[in-house]
C-alpha cells in the first residue's frame, strides 16, 4: 500500500488540539498522580498503575467518555442526522424487499461482469441475482481509494476488475478466477462437493463411526450423519468404500455426469438414531463402559477396532496407504516439537490469516487458526470452513475446533485431517465464553472428565494428525484440577497440552498462576509436551518462565501480541524494542494490505478489513511506548493514566476512544459510510471488568 503524501499532515490536523496540550503539559512536568493522590513509582506499580514519566502525564479528563460514547459522537458529527419523528420498526418482508432490491441496484455488480467486463461471461445470465449493467455501476461507482491495490504490490492480477477501490493502478493483465488466485497463496478452501455432501447429510466417517462404537457413545451427540454400519460400503460405480481413506463421498457421475447422492434416510428412523434415555441410564452406560471394569479403553485398541470390519479388498484394488504394515501407530505418528518455538495462540476475532501473517514476519514459529466449532464445520458452513485457511508463509500450521460430544469431536476431526493440510490439531477444552460453555463445550468439559476423555480418544483414533489439547486451570476458581488429568490426557492420546494459568470463572481477571502451571508441568508424563499460556508480555517473562521451570516445553503468546505483535522479534532478539509511531503505521499498513488481498479489495472487502481492523486497534492502543515509562518493561495488567506522548500520530495511537481508531481506519482505507457503526467484540478496552472471553 502506497503512503498517501498529505498522511502526516491529516494526523496533525486531526490532533491539534491534543498536541498543544501537550506543549503546555510537558512544560509544566506535574508530579506522578492519579485520583488527585500523590504516588510513587513503587505505589503506582502496586497498584497496576503504569508508571509513566511525569513529563508526559496531563490532567485526566473531566468525564472519562466510553467507547460507545466517542462512536456515538462521531458518528453524530459525521452523518447527517435523520428528523425528530420515531421510525417505526421494519417488519421481515420490508427488510427482504430491501435486500433484494439492494442486489438488484447497480452497485451490485456481478462478480462474473466484474472480473471480465463482459455481459456475456455470467453463466446464470438473466437469472443472476445481481445487476449486469456494468455502465451503470461505472457512472455510479465509489472513488478510488488511494493507494495501490494489494494483488498488483504482489504481481497478480486482481480478480475483482472494474468494483476494486483501486481500479485506477490497474495494470493490463487478465484477470484470473478468484479461487484459483487465493489457492496461490491460501489453501484449505472449502470444496464445493464437500459442501454440498455435508449440506445433504451424505458424508460418511468410517473412522469415527467405528471408534465411537468401540467406545459405546455412538450416536449420543448431536451429529446429523449416517451410520456406516446401516449402508453398504459400495458407491454406485462398483468399487469398495475403505475406511482407511478417513471420510468418504458419495460422488459418482451417471453416464450424463449429473452428480449421484444416496437418498437420504429420514431423521427420525430408529436405525439412524437410538431413542432418548433418561440422564441417568446414560451416565450408567457411559460409567460401564468408560470404566470397562477397570481398565481403560486404550488408543492403540481403538485403531485396532476401527479397521477389523473393513471390507474385503483385492490386492490389485489395495492403494499404498491402506497397507496395514504403514498404517500410523499412536505414539508412531510425527510429532510436532514445541519446545522453545514461539507459538501465536488462537485468538477468536482478531486472530485472523492476515493478522498471522503479520506475526509470522516478526518471528512466530507456530500459527494456530481462530477456534472453530465442530457442529458448524459438520454443517458445512462456509464462514466456519474459513477460519481453517492457511497462508502458504505459515510453515507450522494448526486448526483449533470446539465440540460439546465425542461423536461431533471425531467426525470433525476425521473431516478436517482429510480435507485439510495441516501439521495438527487442537482441541479447545479451556473457553470460558458463556455461549460455548452453555453448550456442554470448552472449559465446561474440565467438569465432565469422562467426556472429556471420550472425545480426546474419539479424535486420536480419527486422525493421522497429531492432537493436542488447551485446557484452564479448572472451572471455578479455587478449584484446579488440571494437574489431575495431565497423565490421563496424555493416556488417552494427546501429544501435548496448553494449560493456560487461569480458571473458567477467573476469564482474564487477575494474573495466570504460573506456579500452578509449573506443577502440571512436573506432574506430566517426560514424553507428554506441556505448554503455558498466560500474560507474556515481554523477552523478560519468557525467560523467567524456563528458568522456573525448565521442563517446560514452551509458551504461548495471546494477548500480548494482539497488543505488541513485534513481541516476537523482543524475545527472539532479547531487547525492549522502543518501536516508533511511523513504524507502527506501517504494520497497519501491512495489515491492511492483507486483509485486502484475503477479504477483497473491493467495497465489501475494504469494510470488513476496516471492522476487523478496528477489533485489532481496539488491543493496540493498551501499548504505552518504552520510552515514556519509568520502569521496563510494561507489564499486561497495568492500567496507563492519561498521558501524551511523543508525537501527534504517538498520541493517536494510545487513544482508547474508539472515533480515534475510526481516523485511523480513515487514514488507511478512506472515510466510513455514512450508515457506519463500531462496536468492539469483546469489549478489551475495558480494564476493571474481565468481559474478554
């Protein structure tokens, strides 16, 4: 992305105002205080009060305005207001008349029209739900933004034609298919016949369906999948279905090469699915056969199981992988060494590819995608498939699911492991967010451990992957037992285990208990890798974490770099890096120009790289720049008090308003509609509640 010439000027414009104070401020040096009280260095640090540098301190400001209220007032400043009378609500049908009438409008170009000028190049042609009066959409189009566009900085065509807000540096090149342009660079697209397999509920899951049933919780959870059991192993063209193949499809062509499905067999057939028992009947049966007298169901029997029923198959049919002598033996599959990588955790929301991306180019070892529920990949839901893309720079790659039964665990497992390239899999059993625990997943599987021992099983015997687990400390607080499940967790398949230092009921309140951590780590197993998670913020706390415990296999980095992505290149260097504001501005140019190359560069593409942008700055501003503290290095629970800093951009920056953030935003993608609306997803400005989840 090209700098625009007047950039600087806009943000001295923008912060006048804030910039004489600051001359007057820092000429006067008042003394460290906060609440009207005197404080010393030592006091403020108690207190999780960062101790910045009296020169830099100014009055705090008469009403400390919110979030919502700064968006309120911008957005009031900004878009004309509508007349006094109350509108009255919409009813469904006028909102669907509206959206089809704005698919309709000339603004909505067909993406077929778009990339190749040509009426003619839409195979939907007087069907396609969106306008091909491309003249139209020309005298009616937004202006370029400025800038160059992302795919030709990277020499590719760009694949969104004349709807790109960079249409204007356009080079004459032919525009490609906008799936066969990500592929370049991105992999593990959602297929389309795997969509529609999963869409008509004829995908099958050999794998798990036979592990499942070893373990006796079949069809206890809420999948929606045919038994392999109940359908003959043949597709319509005559050859075996094998279960070492992991999952199935039921895709033949007829002579007319019309796709071929099974029929579906109704929901509600006795075969599909066994009646509902009482509570009590199902813990019984789960104890029973858990428990198996005593003695635990291993992995390496449940492997066993999952290929004694195959189906008989000639040597001439037998394809390599199916040899039995170079099937995967559990503790024979390759394993990912952790220890001493530096690991960017799975952040929901802002943990997106291009912000991955920007990780990997300051020194992340290990990427992880955003948390994905297993239902909803079951379902074949496209946004959910999306948050399993990889950048082709990520060279150590994992996808994290979420899944309240064993039965959705493994058949999400299995699916992912053949659909997907990945180096392995992590099972979250640690978010504490209301709507996942609520549902019988995450941290609420730390109360139910004969589950959580299932699904752990279920996925290892479902995958060639390695899988790993994060868990918490435990539920409530006070209340750990994660030191408790670390040996089983590793008896029941597991690679390695993240144990993050805080309870379900802390969330992000308080500090990680890295002595907890410690014992979990002494009490694993040698061969069981362990990991910490949990406020590392700085080169300083990774090293104190090895040196107090050295068996420690490594550490992974959540919020801290969501607020200091360049954390990677501190550690990796052993240096407080004193990062200046233009330097800061060109990683969110980076950013952007990612994000623009992921979610598109045309006009829906710039405003979800704008709201995603946003949800990233809604972090950043909580970094108070090295130079302008008393004491080094800042710590992630400190709370700044009000303070300038050292240039205008600096102090635009450090903002917790969120109309700053939405200048900033305008600095690099151009003005908001004037219908724009912000609101942070998980409310991290917020420092004296714990509502991040």
């Amino acid at each position: 992305m090209g700098e625009p010439p007047e950039l600087t000027q806009a943000v001295m414009d923008e912060s006048e105002t804030e910039a004489g104070k600051s001359e007057n401020t820092q000429t006067q040096s008042p003394p460290a205080r906060f609440n009207g009280m005197q404080l010393s260095t030592e006091e403020l640090i108690s207190k999780s009060i960062a101790p910045v540098k009296k020169e830099f301190l100014r009055p705090p400001p008469t009403s400390r305005s919110t979030t919502s209220d700064s968006k309120d007032d911008y957005a009031n400043s900004e878009a004309p207001r509508s007349s006094g009378m109350i509108q009255e609500k919409k009813s469904k049908r006028q909102l669907k008349r509206e959206r089809h009438e704005k698919l309709k409008s000339a603004l909505n170009l067909c993406p077929s029209v778009a990339r190749t000028g040509e009426i003619s190049s839409c195979i939907y042609a007087d069907k396609c739900r969106f306008s091909h009066d491309l003249e139209a959409y020309k005298s009616q189009r937004p202006a370029d933004l400025e800038g160059e566009c992302p795919f030709t900085y990277a020499q590719k065509p760009c694949p969104y034609g004349v709807t790109c807000r960079f249409y204007g540096t356009h080079k004459d090149a032919t525009n490609e298919n906008l799936d066969a342009l990500k592929e370049g660079s991105e992999i593990n697209m959602l297929k389309k016949d795997v969509q529609r397999l999963l869409w008509k509920n004829n995908m099958k899951f050999p794998k798990s369906n036979a592990v499942l049933k070893q373990l006796g919780v079949e069809g206890r959870g809420h999948t929606r999948v045919k038994d392999s059991e109940e359908e003959e192993s043949i597709v319509p063209d005559g050859s075996h279905c094998s279960e070492d193949k992991g999952c199935e499809k039921y895709d033949s062509s007829d002579k007319h090469g019309a796709s071929a499905v099974l029929p579906e067999e109704p929901l509600g057939s006795d075969d599909r699915r066994p009646l509902k028992k009482s509570k009590s009947d199902i813990d019984e049966r789960n104890s029973s056969n858990d428990l198996n007298n005593g003695t635990s169901v291993t992995v390496e029997g449940l492997v066993k199981d999952s290929t004694k029923d195959e189906s008989p198959i000639t040597n001439d049919q037998l394809p390599p992988e199916t040899d039995a002598s170079l099937k995967f033996h559990p503790r024979e599959r390759k394993l990912i060494d952790f220890r001493g990588k530096l690991y960017l955790a799975p952040l929901t929301t802002v943990g997106n590819l291009p912000f991955r991306r920007v990780c990997k180019d300051f020194g992340a070892d290990v990427t992880c995608g955003e948390m994905a529920m297993c239902t909803n990949l079951l379902e074949g839901q496209a946004s959910e498939w999306a948050l399993l893309r990889r950048h082709k720079s990520e060279n150590l790659f994992g996808v994290q699911i979420c899944g309240a039964y064993p039965d959705t665990v493994a058949r999400a497992v299995e699916l992912i492991d053949q659909e997907c390239s990945l180096d392995f899999i992590d099972i979250n059993m640690g978010c504490p967010i209301d709507m996942v625990v609520n549902k019988g997943a995450g941290s609420a599987l730390l109360t139910k451990p004969l589950r959580m021992k299932n699904a752990i099983q279920a996925a290892c015997a479902s995958a060639e992957k390695p899988i790993t687990v994060k868990v918490r400390t435990g539920y409530i607080e006070g209340r750990n037992r994660a030191d408790s499940l670390i040996s089983q967790i590793y008896e029941w398949g597991a690679s390695a285990v993240t144990v993050h230092g805080r309870s379900r009921q802390q969330r992000y309140s308080k500090l990680a208990d890295w002595e907890y951590i410690n014992t979990c780590v002494k009490k694993a197993p040698a061969s069981l890798q362990v990991l910490g998670n949990g406020d590392v913020f700085s080169y300083l706390d990774w090293n104190k974490h090895f040196s107090d415990c050295p068996e420690l296999s490594s550490c992974m980095i959540a919020r801290g770099a969501l607020v200091k992505p360049w954390l990677f290149t501190e550690i990796k260097e052993q240096r407080h890096w004193d990062i200046s504001s233009g330097e800061r501005l060109d990683i969110l140019k980076d950013y952007v120009r990612f994000g623009l190359e992921h979610w598109g560069s045309d006009s829906k593409g710039v405003e979800t790289t704008r709201h995603f942008l946003l949800q990233w700055l809604s972090y950043t501003f909580r970094y108070i720049p090295v130079g302008l503290l008393e004491v080094v290095p800042q710590q992630i629970n400190w709370r700044p008090p009000s303070y300038y800093c050292r240039n205008d951009l600096e102090t635009l920056m450090a903002s917790e308003s969120a109309a700053d953030w939405i200048r900033i935003s305008e600095m690099l993608l151009g003005k908001v509609p004037l219908d724009f609306k912000f609101a942070p997803k998980h409310k991290s400005n917020a420092y004296d509640s714990a509502e991040n989840g």
